[in-house]
C-alpha cells in the first residue's frame, strides 16, 4: 500500500527483510540473498542459478481438509505463506527463440524498412508448426547425485522463483485431461517426502530435443525441525515411502491396462457385429475375457459390488497401499507394523498378478489378431 514503512528490520540467519507499515500490518521480503549476486549474472549475462537457502523438512498443516480457510470466508483475509519446500531463485538472461520469432522478427524489420517480405516457403511452415517453445526445467539430485525430481520453471526473463515441496514424482498414471470444477479439499497427487540430507538442484534449458545445463549446479540441505520425535529414523521413514511409492507406480500401471482392456472389449463387442465372417467362437472367447478381466479387476482393486454398498470386503492389492499412503505419507513418524505387513502382502500378491495380467494381456492380443485376419473393423488398441 501507498503508506509510510516506520520500522524495517534485517532477518540475518535467513536473509528476510521485514517492514512494519503504518496500521497496514507486516510485510516480508523472502530470501533477498539473490540480490548480492544479481549485478554479477546482469553485467555477465548468463543465466544463473542462485544460492539455495536451507530448507526445512516437515509436513505442512492443512486445516479442515483445504488449503487457506474455505469454511470462513473472504473477509477473514490472511495473506499467503512463503512456498513451502526449498526455493530456487534463478535469473533468465536469454532464452532461444523458435524459427517462427525468429522469421517474424525478420518480415518486423523488413516492413520498418519499406522492403518486401517474402514468403517463407511451405516446408519452413511445417517446421515451425512441429517446433516446441524452449522451456526452463530444474533437476533436483540426492547426495550421491542421483536425480529425484524435475521442476518446471517459468521461462521468462528476469528473475524468476520456483519451488520443490521436498517430495519425490507422484506414482500416479498421467492425464492431461482437466475437470471443468475442483472442489477445494481435491488436492493434486503428490509423492512419497523425500528426507533429510544434502540435496544439490540444476538449472537447465530444453528446446528442440537439447537439454543445455546453465551455470553451476548449487548444494542446500533439508534440515528436521527441531520438534521431530528423538527415536524417528528419517532415513527409514523415506525409505519405507519410496518402496511404496514405486509399487504403488506399479499397480497404476496394472490398473490402468485394466480399464484399457476393458475399454477395448467394450468396441469390440461392437465390432463383432459388422464382422460377417465371425462365428460363435468369437462370441465365446469375447465372453471369457471379459469374465477374466472383471476376476482379475476383483484381485488388483477390490469387489466393485461390496464396495457400492457399502459392505466389507477382502482387503485388495490397491487398497493396502492406499491405506499407507493415506495414513503415512503425511507424517513423520515411522512406519507402524500394521503398515509394513500391508506393504509385504502388497508386494508378495502383487508379483503373481502381474504374472497373470501378461498372459491375459497376450490372449488378448491373439484374440484381437484374429479378428484382424477375418476382416473385423479397427478397434483401439489393436497392433498393426
């Protein structure tokens, strides 16, 4: 606000300016360490990558199911925390232009000086429609220079803020697809937290199949606070999560072959019915995949029937880990023994039905092959 600042004051130890205004509240300035080394990545200009302050490891609190306060209204106003996580300040010097800033940038001088602008020619088109704007991304890696997880930075000139949330890639199948409404308390998939340690983060530039590193790679650490219990093994906890993380990538992938099935099945039905030469075989066989594919659904997530209802079921492969997932990803204790037995028989159950799942999927395929011979209409899915 346009308003006197009568106190400012220098947060050393994490570099934060703070100032109290007149009757307007307090303001922070968050990590201004970039800002003694910006006249150096200006007068070079090179894109840079600043020095990473220390980040916190804790997990941060969501009231009521929802971010902020959803259930007060807009006029109990707080303003936004810091972004949670480490905080990586960068500065874009240049970025690369594609070939079509580069032709329009040409034809905007040509017309500044009267002269003609020709035509770029059909295949320069083409080109520059199959061309991807360059985009910024940063690498985090562990302390063995393992990498853990791509951020996506804004590309931008100037100096530019992105966070990492201190968690691994969510195991989750992606989609591109958006819902036209998002209730609040729906929050984004997430990973497994990724610990305590030393941690180092890399900027680079992507554009046209080229990953270019910028500058020098910078080292921060990811530090417990202080009130974490003495007896936790942050190690263990980051570890426990990480397997379950990966198996729970696995079952997605399982999961979504599944539904992929099931969805193929469904044109296939239709399809058989404007193939003249099919017989009662392939109605027959139709039938026992379909019936195999709802058996192995049963095994992976569970009795759809029971679950509608309402009633108790078998505890299934999905649903173990999801009660882990549920019930330890947002903690820091260790993971209780209930939690370890469920991520055993997840992954003991798990190693024969993916067994099963390839030999179902290859009957399949053979099915589909043979509809192929007798002139059946294209149904997704189906191998050329």
């Amino acid at each position: 606000p346009t308003i006197p600042f009568r106190d400012i004051e220098l947060h050393e130890r994490d570099d934060d300016l703070v100032g109290a205004s007149f009757g307007r509240g307090f303001y922070i300035l968050d990590d201004y360490a970039s800002l003694r080394d910006i006249s150096k990545a200006v007068e070079e200009k090179a894109n840079t990558l600043f020095a990473v302050r220390d980040a916190w490891w804790y997990v941060p609190s969501v009231p009521l199911q929802a971010k902020g306060m959803p259930t007060l209204g807009s006029t109990n106003y707080v303003a936004d925390n810091p972004p949670f996580g480490a905080v990586f300040t960068y500065y874009i010097n240049e970025i690369p232009k594609t070939a079509k800033q580069e032709r329009q940038k040409s034809e905007k001088e040509n017309r500044k000086q009267n002269n003609d602008v020709p035509f770029p020619g059909w295949e320069d088109l083409r080109a520059e429609s199959n061309e991807e704007s360059p985009q910024v991304l940063l690498l985090v890696s562990d302390a063995n220079g393992d990498p853990i997880r791509w951020l996506e930075g804004s590309s931008k000139k100037g100096v530019q803020r992105t966070s990492w949330d201190l968690r691994l890639a969510a195991p989750n199948p992606i989609t591109l697809s958006q819902p036209a409404f998002k209730p609040p308390w729906a929050g984004d998939p997430q990973g497994p937290q990724a610990g305590s340690g030393d941690y180092s983060v890399q900027l680079f530039i992507e554009h046209n199949g080229s990953l270019e590193p910028q500058g020098n790679p910078q080292l921060f650490k990811v530090k417990p606070v202080p009130s974490v219990a003495p007896d936790t093994d942050v190690s263990d906890v980051a570890a426990f999560q990480k397997a379950t993380s990966e198996l729970k990538r696995q079952v997605s992938v399982a999961s979504s072959k599944i539904s992929e099935a099931k969805e193929r099945l469904r044109f296939i039905k239709e399809a058989l019915k404007q193939t003249p030469k099919v017989t009662t075989k392939h109605y027959k066989k139709w039938n026992e995949l379909q019936e195999s594919l709802a058996a192995l659904g049963l095994r992976l997530t569970g009795d759809p029937i029971r679950q509608e209802l309402n009633e108790s079921t078998t505890p299934s492969i999905n649903s173990r880990i999801g009660q882990i997932i549920y019930g330890h990803w947002d903690t820091r204790q260790s993971p209780t023994q209930t939690f370890r037995n469920n991520l055993d028989i997840a992954s003991t159950d798990f190693i024969q039905f993916e067994s099963d799942l390839k030999k179902y999927l290859g009957v399949f395929e053979a099915f589909e092959a043979e509809l192929e011979k007798i002139g059946a209409p294209y149904t997704r899915g189906r191998k050329l």
